[in-house]
C-alpha cells in the first residue's frame, strides 16, 4: 500500500468514527471499523473509544428504559 493510499484510508476511518450513526447500515459500518481498531489496539487519539460511545446511544435510543452510559467510555 502507497503512503498516499493509507492516508486515504486513515481519513475514510476517522470519517465512520466521528459520525454518529444514521441507521442500522452505518451502526454496523462502525462496529466493522471499531473492532479493527480493537485487533491491533485502539487509536491514540481516542475516536474508536467516542464512537462506540454514539453507537451505544444510537442503540439505546429505541429502547422503552433507555439506559445510561456509566461514564467507562467516556463523553460522545
């Protein structure tokens, strides 16, 4: 991969993160992205850590008790 090919990526992967989730297709798109970045360790400027907090949010908004989060992750 060129230097300018991981770059690209980089930005794509900052993108899906720093988004919240719209739909079912992005909140999946994001776990995709965050269990990645789980793999090799997380990213040093935290935004697999905010974006799973979002993506808990956007799972708990359906929810009739909604729950809320403790505070491990994190503010969104």
């Amino acid at each position: 991969m060129t230097r300018k090919s991981e770059q690209l990526l980089e930005k794509a992967e900052e993108t899906i993160l720093q988004h919240r989730p719209r739909d079912n297709a992005d909140a999946v798109l994001l776990t995709m992205v965050i269990a990645e970045n789980v793999k090799v360790g997380t990213r040093s400027d935290a935004h697999d850590l905010k974006a799973l907090a979002r993506l808990q949010d956007y799972l708990a908004e359906g929810l009739p008790n909604r729950p809320t989060r403790i505070g491990i992750m994190g503010s969104a």
